[in-house]
C-alpha cells in the first residue's frame, strides 16, 4: 500500500486542546497509510498588502507543505457555530492565489466538541468554503466526536466506537486519494 504524504491542521490554538489531541491519534492510527505533518496555522491575518512585493516567508513555507502534500486532514473545534478564525485565516491564506495549493487537494474533515452536534455546523461550513477553492473534500464519511470531554484526554481519543469509525474513514479517506491522483493531473 502506497503511503500518502499529509498536512494536518488543528483548527484550535489551546495547548490542551481536545482537537489537537485527537489529530495525534488520528496519526498514530493512520501511520501504515500515511505521513502526517502538522503544520502550524499561526500566521499573520490575511491583509492583501502583505502579499504585494513580498509574502511573509510564514505564509509562503505554509503554502509549499500544502503544496506537496498528497492531501489535507483538518481536525478542528467548532466555534459560535462555525469556522475558529485561526483556521479560516489559514485557508483565506491558501486561497489567494492562481494554482491555489488546494485546488484538486483531497481533504479531510474531522472535529471534536464537548456539545452533542460534535462540530457539525463548522463542517458544513468548511466543506462550502472547500468548495469554493475547489479541493476534492471527502465525502459522507464526516466525523464528529461529541462528548469530546469523555472520550479524549491527555493521552488522546479513548472511545473504541470513535477509534474503529477513524480507522474505517482513514481507510476510505486513502482510497480517496487514489483515486484522484489516478484520475486527475496535479
């Protein structure tokens, strides 16, 4: 089986965060399939003028791991109901370009909240603005850990049922990317 390079993005900035902690089980279980970097999202808030002559060298070193990378994992809390702002800074970044680095870049979504929607609206949302940019999002498939409190802790993701669905979409999330690069010219 052919191992696929990804770029992981925690959409949280908490140093105890339930997200992040799941993105790095979500890499213990996807390490037969894949190499996983994570790459950080704190960059500088979009402003056009940053752009024009020289791009922070933050940003440009984000876009060429995006660039690269045979897809992108997103793990992410929900915040008021949809996107943390970290995160859509990240895209907007990614976005600003012809040849964006996420066009054709299959994606996957995945999201922990203690609340019972488990990140739901924020998915939908996300998968909008991935549309938008034209990636290839994974579809069904979606993940959504509700009770996070309960089912991560310092140690990461503890709940079986959640683990067995991660290793199921991890498995259809490389069948994904098979596909595509079979399928499409990058």
């Amino acid at each position: 089986m052919e191992k696929y390079k990804l770029i992981a993005l925690s959409g949280s900035l908490r140093k105890a965060s339930y997200n992040t902690a799941l993105l790095h089980s979500i890499i213990q279980l996807g390490e037969d399939r894949f190499d996983m970097e994570i790459a950080s999202i704190e960059l500088p808030l979009l402003n056009i003028d940053l752009i024009d002559p020289d791009e922070p060298e933050v940003v440009l070193s984000f876009k060429q791991k995006v660039r690269e990378a045979d897809g992108l994992l997103v793990v992410t809390p929900e915040y008021n109901h949809s996107i943390p702002g970290v995160l859509k800074n990240a895209i907007d970044w990614l976005s600003l370009e012809p040849g964006t680095p996420l066009r054709g870049k299959p994606v996957m979504i995945v999201g922990a909240s203690p609340g019972i929607l488990g990140t739901a609206r924020c998915q939908i949302h996300l998968r909008q603005v991935f549309a938008t940019n034209r990636t290839n999002t994974l579809p069904g498939n979606e993940i959504f850990i509700t009770h996070c409190k309960d089912k991560i802790d310092e140690n990461g993701l503890h709940d079986e049922r959640s683990i067995r669905h991660i290793d199921k979409t991890l498995s259809e999330y490389h069948d994904w990317i098979t596909f595509w690069k079979r399928n499409t010219k990058n």
